[in-house]
C-alpha cells in the first residue's frame, strides 16, 4: 500500500496564485530616465489598490513557511500593516510606517520604519538572526493587479495581490484565522487521491516540512512551504508526488481532514 509521510521541520516559499495578465518589467530600460519612469509607474500602481494588497510573505524559503499579510499604501509614504492572528495575534489590529521607492541597482521598495508586525520576519532577535527576512525588495514587475518583488538579501520572491474592494481586512483575516483554528499543525490528517497522508510537526509555528514518499522500493524527498487559506493549505510552489503534481489541499468540513483530489 503507498504510504506518503510528511514530517514538519523543527525549523521552519511560492507563491500561490501566480501573477497574471499584463505586467511592466522594470528591467527593459537602463537609463536613469527609465527608471524614474518606472518609480512613477510603480508608486501609481501600489496606490491604485484602495483596499491594499495580500502580501504572501515567505522569510526563508528552506526554513520557514508562509504568513499572510495585508498592506496599503498611501501618497503621504505611509504603509500600513496587518495580518492573520499567528503574525500579529489580533487580525484588528494594525501597524504603519514609511515606506519609500528609490534607486539601487534597480527599483527598491523599502519599508524602512519599524513596525511589530512585518518587522519581526527581518527582526534578528536574540540569536541575531531571527527569521532571517527582508524589509527591502528589487521590484521586479507592477502592474494594478501585481507586484512582484525579490528580498535585496535573500532574494525571496513576495507577491502583492490587490485585495478586492468589496473584502474586508477583518474578513479576509477571519477565514485564514478560521481555517488555523481547524488545522492541528502537530499533527495532519490527509489525503491525496484517496491515499492517505500523514504530516508531522515539531513546531506550531512552522509552515515548512519534508515530505517523503514511499512506494515499493522507491523513496522520494521534497522540502514543500505553504500558507493557510480560507479553503485550506496553498502550497508555495507545486510539487510532484509518486507522479501527482500538488500545490494545495482543501478542508473537507465533513472527513474533517485536508484532501486533494486531481
């Protein structure tokens, strides 16, 4: 019988829900004209979401899982900060800082004021390490819809996605606050297909494990991220599975488990 165990990492990457449409590449000019052009169009573009945008945040891609955040910008360089309950411990509750566009070696977006919610992934902390992420990012492509950004040290990929007008903060937060509450991360439950899945964790705040699969002789390892959504589990990007491509689960209120079916 094939058996697939997932073990979570003591330590705790993607990006799901891909950017998509049309999208300026900052990188087609060289000049200094260019990209002044292009900070004009970027600033235009992070204001044009008037009910900010879903920030899919992963610090270390080997190391940590996702969290997700939402963040609005305002003309006055103002970036306010919120997120689920494991990031801030009130999905209320909100934060806010300067944040600045400038000119190194490429479009930089840096949110250089701290502030204790997004802060705390590039916090060192008492290790002088911490979560080990970024507060300042290359913008790689905008457009109203999409920003993409690479971390200027780790070089992480983080996603934007406006967040539709009609969706509350609160709302939006809920559902993920929601789903963290049915999901025992010490220990899931879980099918793929029918077959079933077992996952394993050391620590309650890790989003990140390895999986290993196992079928007849044959042992296959991945190092798989994910973030919590209001329908389950988002993988950080897709991996393939005993030749099943996966890059999300679905609770299944009733089975009262993760499941996912091709």
């Amino acid at each position: 019988m094939k058996k697939i165990l997932f073990i979570l990492m003591s330590i705790t990457l993607f990006f799901f829900g891909s950017c998509t449409g049309e999208e300026k590449d900052i990188y087609d000019g060289n000049s200094n004209e260019r990209l002044t052009e292009e900070e004009k169009a970027c600033r235009e573009d992070l204001l044009e979401a008037e009910n900010g945008w879903v920030m899919e945040y992963f610090p270390n891609a080997s190391l940590y899982g996702g969290y997700q955040l939402l963040v609005s910008f305002d003309e006055d360089g103002m970036a306010t900060f919120s997120a689920e309950k494991a990031v801030s411990g009130d999905n209320t509750r909100k934060e806010s800082g300067m944040y600045t566009l400038k000119h190194e070696n490429g479009l930089l977006l840096s949110f250089g004021t701290y502030n204790k919610i997004f802060h705390q992934f590039s916090d060192p902390q008492s290790d002088g390490v911490g979560f080990g992420g970024d507060y300042e990012f290359y913008v790689m492509e905008h457009s109203s819809d999409c920003i993409v950004l690479k971390g200027k040290k780790t070089y992480q990929r983080v996603e934007l996605r406006k967040l539709p007008a009609e969706v509350s903060w609160s709302e939006y937060l809920s559902g993920i606050d929601k789903m963290a509450a049915l999901i025992d991360t010490k220990y899931l439950d879980m099918t793929l297909n029918g077959q079933p899945v077992s996952m394993l964790a050391k620590s309650s705040f890790a989003r990140c494990f390895n999986l290993s699969y196992t079928t007849d002789e044959t042992v296959e390892t991945h190092v798989m991220s994910f973030v919590l959504t209001a329908e389950g589990v988002q993988c950080a990007r897709p991996v393939t599975i005993g030749g099943v491509t996966v890059d999300h689960f679905t609770w299944d209120d009733t089975a009262r488990k993760l499941v996912y079916t091709d």
